[in-house]
C-alpha cells in the first residue's frame, strides 16, 4: 500500500508476523499506526496509555474526499491499525513545521502559540495537544471559520478532551488555541499547507485499488462494496471485521493479541453514507460518531450532547456506532439510546462456502431482540451487521438522554438512561425507557413502560414509577458504582425525564458548571 507521511511517498506490505522480519516495509496486519510511526524514528509521536485516552499519540489524518476535498482528523495512533492509512495523508508533529523559500523551517500557528503562551512544561503530552490543535484549526479553516473568542474556546476544549496534560495545566495551552483560531492570519498560513500534498496525492490518484495483493499473500483487506465484504466475511468469519478500531485495537495493545488477517470496512460505500427514505433514517454501521453529530445536530440535540460525552474527538472521528453495538459491551452508550427509539439492525448473511464473490442476504432485526449476554449477540460466525434503521417518528419525540460517570468527558457510563415519550398532555401513549452501564446488556423495562401509559401523569405515578423501576433492576456493583448506587440514579434520572416531559426546564451538570465559572469571573 502507498500513502503519504509528512509530505513524502511511503510504500509498504502488510504480511503475517513469519514474512515481517525485520524489514521497515513490510508490516504486521495488526501493527499500530504508533508502532510503524516509532520504528521509523518519528518519536515525536508518543505512547501513554496506549488504549485511546490520554492523547500522547495523537496525529492528523487526511483523505479525500468523493467531491476532491481533503478532510482531516485528528485521530489516536496507538490504536489505529497502519493498515488503514492507504492513499491518505499522516502528518505527524515532525511534519508541521514548513520549509521557507530559504529552506529554512517554519513553525506551525499551533507551535509557534504553544511557545508564545507557555503551553509545555516536561513536553511529553506536547506534540499530542499540539495535533490535537492543528486539526481543530485546519477544521475552522476549511469551514471559512473565524470563530469570536468563546466559540473559539469551545471548539478547543472540544479539541483537546481527549489530551491529558500532568504538568502544565490547561490554561496556557486552551490560551495557545484560542490565539490561533481567532487569529485573522491564521488562515493562510494553514491553508498553504497541504495544497501540494493534495494535488500530488490524495487528490489526482483517488483510492488505489483496495483488492491488495494475490489472495494467498492477503493479510489486510479494504472491500471497496457490500459484495466484496460478503466474501470476505463468508471466508473468514466476522472476527477479523475493524473499522474505527477504538474497541478492537485494544486486544492488541492491552491483552497482546495477534491477528493474521483483518477485514476493514472504511472503504465500502454502503456503511459510510446515512439517508433518509420513507420515515426512516439509515445509518451505515461504518459511519464515525463525527459524522453522525453533524446529522442529528437540528435533528437532535439531546443525541449530539449525548455523543460530546461518548470518548474524546479523536475516538469520535473514528468510532462507528455499528462498533458500539456489535462489541456488546454493557457500557456501551447509544445502544439505550436506539433501544427507546426503536431502532432495528439490518444483517447480512454470508455463504462460507462460496470460491467467489457472492453477495449476502439481509435480513432485519430488532435492536432489543439482539443481545443474549454478556458480550453476546445474535450475530452468527458469518453474519456483521451493516445498517441501523431509526424511525423518524421516534425521534421527532420527546427524548432525553442522561449519561453518569466519574468524570464530564472521556470516561466510561456508571449508569447511562435512555427515555422517549409521546403523548397527549399528561396521558402518554408511548414510552420507551432502556439502560446501560446496569446489567450484563443494554436493556428496556417493558414493565415500568406499561405503568406509564395506564393512566394521566401525575406526581403520584412519577413516584410509583420509580420505585417499580428500583424493585424490577437488578444492578451490577463493579468499580464505577455500587448497585444501590445505580438503582438510584436510574430512579432519579427517570424522574427527571418524566418532569422535563411535562415541562419543567432542569439544567444539565455543565450548565451549572458553565453559570459558576461565569460567576467566578464575574464576582
């Protein structure tokens, strides 16, 4: 495969671990983008946690576009596979500094910020929020932006959620971004850096074929179609299947896992695009929860707060919520959210015994028929799920989404609640309530839905309703939380979306925090 880094053409093989040696070109299937990055002497790029959370090793990602634009994205590299980077742009923190008519090197807006506010003490988490930064400012240029000072603000601790600084405290570095982003000659400096890679690359040579090599040499495959990933999966089996790698990525770092041969499915049309036909919404299971935020963004906005809280930025440009729901993860945070609009997945079976390229059979599936257990589904070996189909109507209701954890951004659900109600006034007709972060699998309470919708909202029925909520879940006790913890919290929060629903105006938690420190500044 060919892709560029930092301006220059890389070529390399992906072959299983007996082919690999010790060559630079030849990688491992499941070699991290950090891993190839380190051993090619850019170290610059640094490993932390190597799960996706502290941001060390962030880099930027470009690609283009179906119309010729070049996106990029600010993504974790100690769990993005180098596999995923044919005919894309990797630039690293090595590579933002731009050679003068003189040859002499020019710091990045972002560098030259990050000195000028003081923003690096011991270095470390430096280059990571230094990526993180360019990438929110290559955003704000494409979109023609020039933020005012607090929007500007926001789009930077967006940016950088997911950057974990020790030493020198986020003050100086949130000030380095600001700067940039509100600068009115930030623009062309970055606008001037990529027009010759886009050119020379991405755009004039689109994407290379994604079939690889002869099949017996094979070891990384991106399906450019539906029929091609139904061969593949027949083969295989849907173990193999990545896309954002945000889940699976950690078998390899965490649990040192080895994987010989791996199906990404980033490059198949058909579970990258969402569309609306006939009432309903569908959304590829391939689409990155980025993505999805600008979809529901009039749509739904209790949905894209929801998602601000879902990882950090650089999870969010990756992560795919067909991931979220295939890995079966208790704590997983759409699932609840799907479960009350009454989502169903579309699944596609493939023939393990076809030689050649076979198309699959759909077939459709409740979302709230699909968990079994614990991090089991109804998937068989040769079935992956690729489309997840939300009503309109379900979402044009009442809806609020709650999410608890020990902290605001980037941590995992201590109780995640799900609620969506229609009615008329008091009387509801429909009610939907789900959970996660409380048992074994996402799950609805059919039970406490049906009290609901018996007889008028009142305060009498808001109470009897929580407390059958309390005595029908049967919560976990894990590190997160206590179970009497989590019974109460689902209570309350149930509470909370009945009294919303009938008109009480409740601020979130960040509000609070957002009206305090406005009060500190100003008192």
């Amino acid at each position: 495969m060919e892709f560029m880094l930092n301006d220059e053409l890389v070529s390399v093989g992906i072959a299983d671990a007996e082919r690999v040696g010790q060559a630079e070109t030849v990688l491992a299937p499941d070699t991290t983008i950090l891993k190839m990055l380190r051993s090619r002497g850019l170290v610059g790029t640094k490993e932390g946690c190597a799960s996706g959370d502290c941001g060390a090793c962030t880099v930027m990602l470009g690609e283009a576009k179906p119309d010729g634009e070049v996106s990029y994205r600010a993504i974790n590299a100690c769990i993005s596979l180098a596999g995923s980077l044919a005919n894309k742009h990797l630039i690293t923190v090595e590579g933002l500094a731009q050679k003068t008519s003189d040859n002499q090197q020019q710091l990045h807006p972002v560098q030259s910020a990050m000195v000028d506010c003081h923003g690096s003490q011991c270095g470390f988490c430096t280059p990571g929020f230094v990526m993180s930064l360019a990438a929110v400012a290559k955003q704000v240029c494409q979109d023609n932006e020039q933020p005012e000072r607090e929007d500007a603000r926001m789009k930077v601790l967006d940016a950088i959620s997911g950057n974990l600084c020790r030493c020198t405290g986020y003050r100086p570095i949130v000030e380095a971004g600001v700067s940039v982003l509100t600068s009115s000659d930030t623009q062309t400096a970055i606008d001037g850096i990529d027009d010759e890679i886009s050119s020379n690359f991405l755009q004039q040579r689109g994407f290379a074929s994604q079939k690889g090599e002869p099949a017996d040499m094979v070891n990384y495959y991106r399906p450019g179609s539906l029929a091609e990933l139904d061969t593949l999966v027949g083969r295989f089996g849907n173990k193999h299947i990545i896309a954002g790698c945000t889940d699976f990525a950690l078998q390899i770092t965490q649990r040192w896992q080895t994987y010989k041969a791996l199906i990404d499915v980033t490059s198949v049309p058909a579970l990258l695009t969402m569309t609306e036909t006939k009432g309903m919404l569908h959304v590829g299971a391939a689409v990155t929860y980025t993505d999805i935020e600008r979809q529901f963004k009039n749509m739904s906005p209790a949905f894209v707060h929801l998602l601000s809280r879902l990882g950090s930025r650089q999870i969010r440009n990756s992560g795919t919520m067909g991931g979220n729901i295939g890995t079966a993860s208790p704590i997983a945070d759409t699932p609840p959210v799907l479960l009350v609009w009454d989502a169903e997945l579309v699944i596609r079976s493939c023939d393990p015994d076809a030689n050649i390229e076979a198309p699959g059979v759909e077939s459709k599936i409740a979302l709230s028929d699909f968990y079994l257990d614990y991090r089991q589904t109804r998937l068989q070996e040769h079935q992956y799920i690729s489309e997840i189909r939300i009503p309109r109507q379900a979402i044009n209701r009442f809806h609020r989404f709650y999410k608890h954890s020990k902290r605001m951004e980037d941590d995992i659900s201590s109780v995640m609640g799900a609620f969506c109600f229609d009615g008329n006034g008091e009387q509801l007709s429909h009610a939907r309530v789900a959970f996660g972060g409380m048992a074994a699998t996402p799950l609805r309470v059919p039970v406490v839905e049906a009290l609901l919708t018996s007889e008028a909202l009142s305060e009498n029925l808001v109470g009897l309703a929580c407390h059958l909520l309390s005595q029908t879940l049967t919560p976990m006790t894990d590190v997160r939380a206590s179970a009497e913890f989590r019974a109460e919290m689902a209570a309350e929060m149930l509470s909370r979306a009945l009294l919303e629903y009938l008109g009480q105006s409740l601020p979130r938690v960040d509000e609070l925090a957002i009206a305090g420190s406005i009060e500190v500044k100003n008192a």
